[in-house]
C-alpha cells in the first residue's frame, strides 16, 4: 500500500487548456496519475439534448495529446471524467475519435484504452420507475411520467469511483469514463491505493477544477494534489499563483448547494470540521473530511427532451417615446399577432420578450426601473415546429417594427436590426426532462467497462 | 452599508439545472461575525428579496472556516430551457447585495 498518491489536474474543463510549462512542473513532481474532468452541465440541457460537445475539436485535442504523450511516458493512468461534457454514448464516440487520432499519430495503439459508459437504458428506469426506485432531485423538478420518459432522448448517469477502479485494477493505462461525477476520478486512483476515500473524494472536489481554488483562480492552469492516510495537499503548479487557507475552504462553496455537505453516487461527504493549512509553499494541507455510505446507493440520472423550436430576433431602440412605453407596445404587438394567427391554437407557440437596459436579466426581480436612453430587445417565438416558430415570428417582427403607438413620431420604423436577415431560426431547445435519483444494486452496476485497445487483433471489443 | 460594498465575493450560480445559489464572502472575520449575528439572513428576508415562497428555499448555511454563507433556492424556470434568461445563473446576485445591514 502507498503512504501517498500525487494527482496532476491539468485544466477545469478538459479542452479548456493550460500552461505546458505548469504541465512538465507536475510532471516532474512524478505523479501517480494524470486526471481531467471534461463535464458540465452548466450551459443547460441542449448539450445533452443534442449530443453536441462543449469544447471544439481542436481544443480537446491539444489538451489531450500532451496528457496521453506525458502519461504514456511516464507509464502513469491517464483518466478523462465526463467525456465529451454530457458524458453520453455520443459524447464518449466523439473523444474516441480524437483519442484514437492521437494514440495513431504517436504510435501508441498499445496503450490499454477502456471506456466506461455512462447510459442508463431506458427499460431500466422505466421499470426502476415503477418499483418507486426513482425520485425527483429537489421540488423544481417535474415528475417522470412514462410519456416524458419516452420523449427524453437519451439518459446518462454520474458514476461514482467504483468501476473507475475496476478499471484501473484490470491494468488500463488510459480511461475514458462517460458521465461521472466530477470528482469520482480523482478519488478512484486514491482508493484502488488503499488511501482515505475521503480524502480522494475532497481532494478531487477541489481538483476537478484544477487551479480555481488559486490566488489568482483559474481554471486553465495546473495543479497538483498529494493523498496521504492523514489528509491531502493542493500545490498550484504555476508560480503565478499559490493557495490560502480561506481560497481552498472557500472552494466547496462552488456550484453547490451547500458549503460543506456534498452528495455524490452512494456517498456524502461532510467538509464541517475540515481544517486548511497554510504550509508556506502556496500549499495547503487539509486534515479532517469526512466520508459516509448511503444505503440505498443512488445515482443521479440527466436527461433531456425536446421542450420546443425557436425563432428570434435582436433589435434596438432609441426613440424615448417608444422607450418609455415599451412593455405595453410589445404586449399590444403579439395581441395583433394572435388575431391574425386565430386559426393557429392558441397554445402552439408563445412568444417572450427580453427588454435588456430595463428589466433583461431579472425580468421581475429588478429593483432598478429607471428608464435607459436606449434598449436592446430580443423577441423570440417558442413553437411545436420550426416552421410555426419562423412564421410567427416573421409577422411579430414586422408588427413591432411598424406598430403605431399612442403619440408616435418615428414613422418610418421602431426597431434598429443590427443583421440582415433579422430573423434567427435557431433550432430546438431543450429541457432536463430527466433529474432524478435511482436506486442502483451498486456502483458497478449500470456502468459496462469495455476494452478499447487499438493494438492489433483487438478489433472486437470484449466487455469485461 | 450594502452587503454588496460589505462582501469580498457575492455571486450567484447554478447548482444543478434546478437551482440557484448565492455565495457571499467575506475576508474580515470580524464583519463576517457582525453579519452572522445580526440574524438578517433568514428564508423571510431572502423570500421578500427574490418574490419566492419560503420553502423554495433549501438552504440557509454559515461556514465559519471559510468566513461566508451560501443561500440556495429552486428555480422557477430550469437551465437554459423556454423563458430562462440566465443560463448560468451567473446574474442573480443583484438583489441579495441590495440589502441594507
């Protein structure tokens, strides 16, 4: 057994890049593994929805070929958390791509290459559904029905680090994992050494965004986490930059619901009585996390269907009287609207408008209702089809742009367009049908490991 | 004084596609502990502050080791789907930092 693991955390977000430099110094430090997290579902539900990557090609690119290069030299795991950003069947064959591009390129076909699949079959939620194995995450989610299962494209499920260490077990120097829980990576490689889980899950929380919790935060820069059986290190890479004891306490406060108490696959980890010390490097040594098992384990399913199509428009205004009287214009607009469409139902389409410079981020919430010299409008139609959506919202913009207002000067016009054409046909939208926790047998249950060597007369993939 | 000049951070974000969460940190102890124990944070004030029920609200947390409080809230509309206007809810910090302690 290891008394201590050394993790090299590259970037934030792989495919959002970071310093060669800082790279080769935790290379050069002699880690026990290269681990990034390539998720997100920050940018909402369309990623998903849409089986589109968050990065581009290129940049995923570059970020993984120095880490599988230095990785294969130094014969050390490299682990990609959440391929691809949504973590699915589609996101995962995108990497893949990319990997196998790279590993062909630097002639390493050798290197042991598995994937860890993150979907979760429809017909097993379906009839976990029924069992009443499936809940809600939280009140603001909408319960699964059967249709909304059915209209729900494709569902992946966070991982937990279970079958990430099956996988580092079996000898696989390079894993890709679909739909993980950001810091589950991290923590696999500590606990397949026999170190504390809860440091490993800790540890990677902090990690999975790599030199965020800096002074200065970034997360396109490197750092470095040392596990020990008595607590764990953060060291940033970059010497631009070093941690304190408030900037690495103050990380748990990120993107979570609460401070200190953090619910992953089958665990809870309890930050409460952490302590964060300076250790004068621009280190911090963090002793006391807490880890506990839940019984049943779960997992949180992500799903997304198909809400709606979308068409709109970015116009400005500069006419004080237009200005001045702007919500009412708009809601006396889509009223025409309506009348000329009355063949269409009513509940077809809906249209929505966003007034930036008075109320554009938060609609109701503004306290500030001061009026601006000029505003920035986007109108947009939500419909059943494209075609509805790009029909209506052809009629508002030219209803809005000619509309005669009570007292109107400006004749000729209301709305400056800054594009021609005007009207965007911008595609589906999305929504997260799926958000929900499902009871699982185990963390190894619903994620297949399977073998993706290049290497020669490895062309049949064999599930192990 | 606003607890947006008092804050070091004040910020909001997704956490999950269902909710927002408000962070504000301080790097004085003593005006983090002032502001702990004027008890101003509470579901009710935060309620009136973002036109929410009380019970949409799922957490209320001090954190002394990191001189901050975190404040989480169901959203009315999820990420990035029909009628959201803040993707990240990166924006909604606003009316949380006009409050007057």
């Amino acid at each position: 057994m290891k008394q201590e693991i050394r993790l090299l955390a590259p970037c934030g977000i792989l495919g959002y890049g970071y310093p060669k430099e800082s790279f080769l110094n935790g290379m050069a430090m002699k880690p026990d593994a290269i681990v990034v997290d390539a998720g997100s579902t920050d940018a909402g539900p369309h990623k998903l929805g849409a089986g589109v990557a968050i990065v581009s090609r290129q940049a995923c690119k570059k970020d993984l070929e120095l880490m599988i290069t230095e990785g294969a030299k130094a014969k050390i795991p490299v682990i990609v958390g959440s391929a691809g950003g949504s973590g699915g069947r589609v996101h995962v064959e995108w990497t893949m791509r990319i990997v196998r591009e790279i590993l062909t390129e630097h002639g390493l076909e050798a290197m042991r290459t598995a994937v860890i699949w993150g979907d979760i079959p429809k017909e097993v939620v379906a009839e976990r559904l029924k069992e009443g194995k499936v809940t809600p995450l939280g009140n603001a989610v909408k319960p699964l029905t059967e249709e909304r299962l059915a209209e729900t494209n494709s569902i992946v499920a966070q991982m937990g680090h279970e079958p990430v260490v099956e996988a580092l077990k079996a000898g696989y120097q390079l894993i890709i994992c679909g739909r993980a829980y950001d810091p589950a990576p991290f923590a696999a490689v500590a606990i397949w050494q026999g170190l504390p889980a809860a440091y490993g899950y800790h540890a990677g929380k902090i990690l999975e965004c790599a030199a965020l919790c800096a002074v200065p935060g970034t997360t396109k820069d490197c750092m470095l986490g040392t596990i020990t059986q008595d607590g764990f290190r953060i060291t940033p890479l970059s010497p631009s930059r070093k941690c304190t004891s408030l900037s690495v306490a103050a990380h748990t406060f990120y993107e979570k619901d609460h401070p200190y108490i953090l619910h992953g696959p089958g665990t809870v980890l309890d930050l409460e009585n952490c302590r964060f010390a300076e250790m004068g490097d621009g280190s911090v040594w963090v002793t006391g996390s807490r880890i506990s098992s839940t019984d049943p384990y779960c997992i949180k399913l992500e799903g997304a269907r198909r809400a709606a199509y979308r068409t709109f428009v970015i116009a400005g205004a500069r006419d004080p009287l237009f200005i001045r009287s702007v919500e009412e214009i708009e809601k006396l607009a889509e009223e025409q609207v309506r009348a000329y469409y009355q063949e269409i139902p009513e509940e077809d389409y809906r249209i929505h408008f966003i007034n930036y410079g008075i109320n554009g981020v938060m609609g109701d919430l503004e306290p500030n209702r001061e009026l601006p010299h000029e505003v920035g409008i986007v109108f947009e139609v939500l419909a059943k089809d494209q075609e509805l959506a790009d029909a209506v919202c052809a009629t508002l913009r030219s209803t809005l742009l000619h509309y005669g207002y009570e007292g109107r000067k400006s004749t000729a016009g209301n709305l400056a367009f800054p594009f021609a054409p005007s009207d965007v046909s911008f595609g589906p939208v999305y929504e997260f049908s799926v958000y929900h926790l499902m009871e699982a047998a185990d963390g190894c249950e619903l994620f297949p490991i399977e073998d993706m060597t290049m290497a020669e007369g490895r062309e049949d993939h064999e599930a192990v | 004084m606003k607890l947006y000049d008092a804050a070091k951070v004040i910020r909001s974000k997704n956490s999950g596609p269902f909710s927002i969460t408000l962070d504000v940190l301080f790097d004085d102890p003593k005006r983090y502990e002032q502001v702990k124990r004027m008890g101003l944070i509470t579901k009710k004030t935060v309620a009136g502050l973002y036109h929410i029920a009380e019970d949409a609200i799922t957490q209320i947390v001090f954190f002394d080791a990191a001189l901050g409080f975190k404040i989480t809230f169901d959203r009315k509309i999820s990420s990035g789907t029909c009628l959201d206007t803040d993707v990240y809810g990166a924006q909604q910090h606003i009316p949380l930092g006009e409050l007057e302690i």
